[in-house]
C-alpha cells in the first residue's frame, strides 16, 4: 500500500504524486503506517503547525519508504528557520531523519530538473527553501527567480539517504517516466494499473475532506467571474480569496504574477489542484499570459473564477504591469479591496474611491468596495451613508483575528487556522457574468491616463 498522510497542514490534491496514493492516513488511522510500502508526506504547513506526537512517533518507527514534498520534506529534516523578517532566526525542528536544514529562500517557478531517476518538469512554491546537507544530492531544480529577484541558478533541491527521500519540487512524481523509475527503485513496478485504479477513488475521498467542498459541475454555461485588487499590500486580498472560495461552490481561483503562494490557502480549502492557469503572468512573472488564460476559461467547466491581483491596482504602471492592466485585458469585472489597518477606516475608503473613479473613468467594470479589517461598525455605517450617496457599493468585513506570524502568507502561515478564520466571514457580493467580447484596446499608457483623470478631478 502507498499511503498519503492527511492532516490537519497537508495539501494532499496540490498535485496528483504520479496517481500513486491508495490509502489516506489521517489522525484516526495513524498506527497504519506501518502497514504501508510507502508514506507519502505532502506539501502544506507541516513545519509551521507541526506534527501530532503520536504520528511522529509511528514515522520515526516506520521501515519503509517515505517521499516527502516542500513541507513534507521539510518536516523530515533537523530543522526550519521560519524567521523571514525576523531579525533572528526562527527554528522549528523536524524529525530529524534525513540530516538537512532548511532557511529562508523564496521561489514560485516552474521548473526544470535533474535527479537520479532522470529529467523533468515541476514547480516550486516555497518560502523556506535554502537548503543546507550532507546527504546525498536526490534532486537539482533549474530557477530563474529567487527572492522575487531574476537570477538564473541551479540549487539543491533534495536530498535522499537509504530510503527517505524529500524534494521541494512540486509534481515531481507527475513525471510518467520519473514515476515509474521511482516504483522500480522500490519494488512497486508491477502494480501499477492496479494502484492508479485505488488511486481514483482516495482522490475522490481526500476531495469530500475539504474544509469547504468545491462541488464541479459537468458542465457550467454561465461563467461567473471577478478581480480583487487592493488599493496597497496587505490589504487582504489573499484572506478575502480563501473566504470567498468557501463561500462559492464551483470555483477556480487564480493569481496575477508569479507569486502563487497567495492563493495556497484557498487551494487547501477547497482541496484543487495547483496547475499551469492558476498564475496569470504580469510582465514577465507568472506561468500563462493573458490570452491563455482566458481560453482556459472559456474551455474550462467552472462556475465562478476569482483573480486575485498583486500588491496594489496601480504597483507598476508605469512599466505597463500593474495588476489594473492586466484586469483592463482580462475584462473581468472588479473590486477594489482596502485594508483598514493601515490609514484608518476613512484613509482606505478615500484611497479606494479614488481608485475607483480612475479605474471606471478608463473603462474598467468596477463593481464596487470592499473593506476589510473594520474594526468599528459604527464609523462604517457613517462612511457607507456617502457611499450609497453616489451608487458605489460598499463592504464590510470586519476584523477577525490578529495577523500573528502564522496568518501572514508572505512570511509564516498555518494553512488550517487561516482557513478557519476564513471560514467565519460573511461575505456576501455580487459575481456578475464574465463578457468574452474582445475590447478594442486604447491608450493603455498609465501617464496619459493620469493626467486625463487629474485634469478631470481638479477642473
């Protein structure tokens, strides 16, 4: 039996691990781990939530195979600094069983690779991914991109010692010919139609096991759509993605740019699958372009798409990769999304409207505000009064919980507490109807655009 482990900081559907899993080892099954051949330890927040003690105690004992994955990779080793912008380190300790350390190191590409089974295909999706070893070389990924900065470089990616392995890269075991050398290497070759048969009815249970089960249609006529993009950073356009991702049933989420980190928690929530259209490129960031993208959708059987933007609407402009650009191209109808945290309940509905009425003034759908973070209703209801005045519709979501280290996808986040916070928002907003018509593209020069809107507001 080829065991996957489904607890609570495990992304157990991010990808398919080669059609291997039969069996679903969670923290009611655990002591059946050392009935398996191999243990599949999956991606998510393992290291930052960590690892029950009786389920460590059953891995530690454990004498057969394990493959571990970004944070199942982690989590074997000795230890993760998870002190991203902490002036010093942060460690959490892993299991300890292959000798490797893990430090900060950002990277989102898809990759190419090298391991002792061969080349292929994957991607990385990491924040802790500065590997330290003396164990032997299990993989090198190919990167163009490392802390958000171009720099082409080959890195350690994994390490193996007897029969542990662990690899940052995502889809490793996607790769049919990689896949099938791995079975080979553990004795498993020759049950491989019978474990891809097993294998279609756990993807189907792991999926029932969502936090929020995303039921897919046969076929969905009406496509449903919007972007979300914030008047700054940190205004919470990840936290509302993963609650609206609850919230809709038949949904498929994507990012602007490459960093698709951000929409990891709304995958955890509704258990998808991490593929190529999820990252809609921005410049040259991201995985598929803009055109692409949009065939997807139109060939694709979801109801409703959420687009999430990068940084704020206008973050690039001037270089022509700003997330309104890109949603100017997208046609996809728009919210405006302002964190309270930063200037204040009437500073982020100030800076909202503003972008709002240059948005609609080029031609963008802006459907209206959201904000997000209140934390005094009454002040809202003040603002809301001027907002109803002039036919912008406006949102609350109120604040709740404290951004601890833990809720922050940039820096250290627990997939399953994110969630849960998620999961107690009300948030109740239109989805208007997506229009494929093609638009004929104007000026799209953000300066020209600015001065028009200048002139505008101060004649």
């Amino acid at each position: 039996m080829i065991g996957i482990l489904d607890i609570k900081g495990t992304l157990p559907l991010f990808e398919d691990f080669g059609n291997l899993p039969t069996k679903i080892i969670d923290e009611n099954n655990y002591k059946d781990i050392k009935d398996l051949e191999l243990l599949i330890i999956p991606g998510g927040s393992l290291i930052e939530r960590g690892i029950p003690e009786e389920i460590k105690k059953e891995i530690l004992n454990f004498d057969g195979y394990i493959f571990g994955v970004c944070s199942g990779f982690q989590i074997l080793g000795k230890r993760v600094d998870v002190g991203r912008k902490s002036k010093v380190p942060i460690f959490r300790k892993g299991l300890g069983l292959l000798d490797v350390e893990f430090y900060p190191l950002i990277c989102t590409d898809r990759v190419k690779f090298n391991s002792i089974f061969g080349e292929g295909e994957g991607f990385h999706c990491h924040t802790y991914g500065k590997i330290i070893t003396n164990e032997k070389i299990f993989t090198y990924s190919y990167v163009e991109k490392i802390n958000y900065r171009f720099k082409e470089e080959k890195i350690i990616s994994g390490v193996y010692n007897n029969k542990i392995f662990g690899t940052m890269i995502h889809g490793f075991l996607d790769n049919k010919g990689i896949r099938n050398k791995f079975l080979k290497h553990i004795g498993l070759d020759n049950e491989i139609d019978e474990i891809e048969e097993k294998n279609k009815r756990i993807k189907e249970e792991l999926k029932k096991r969502a936090l929020s089960y995303n039921i897919k249609k046969k076929d969905s006529k009406e496509k449903r759509g919007i972007i979300l993009l914030g008047t700054s950073s940190n205004s919470g356009k990840t936290f509302l993605t993963t609650a609206l991702s609850a919230r809709l049933k038949d949904v498929y989420v994507a990012k602007m740019g490459g960093d698709v980190r951000d929409i990891v928690p709304a995958l955890y929530m509704i258990r998808e699958k991490m593929d190529k259209y999820r990252s809609i490129k921005l410049g040259n960031r991201g995985w598929v372009g803009v055109e692409e993208f949009i065939e997807f959708v139109k060939k694709s059987n979801y109801k409703f798409y959420i687009v999430e933007g990068v940084m704020g609407a206008l973050t690039g402009a001037l270089k022509n990769i700003s997330s309104y650009q890109i949603a100017k191209k997208l046609n996809f109808p728009i919210y405006i999304v302002a964190g309270c945290n930063l200037s204040g309940i009437e500073g982020a509905f100030f800076e909202a409207v503003n972008i709002y009425i240059f948005l609609k003034s080029i031609g963008l759908k802006v459907e209206g505000i959201i904000l997000n973070k209140v934390y005094n209703k009454e002040h809202f209801k003040k603002i809301n009064e001027i907002s109803k005045r002039y036919g912008i519709k406006l949102y609350c979501i109120e604040k709740v919980a404290n951004e601890e280290r833990g809720l922050i996808p940039e820096i250290e986040i627990d997939y399953e507490n994110f969630c849960r916070e998620a999961l107690k928002v009300n948030i109740d907003i239109d989805i208007p109807k997506l229009d494929f018509e093609k638009k004929e593209e104007d000026d799209n020069n953000f300066i020209n655009h600015l001065d028009k809107w200048i002139k505008k507001v101060i004649n």
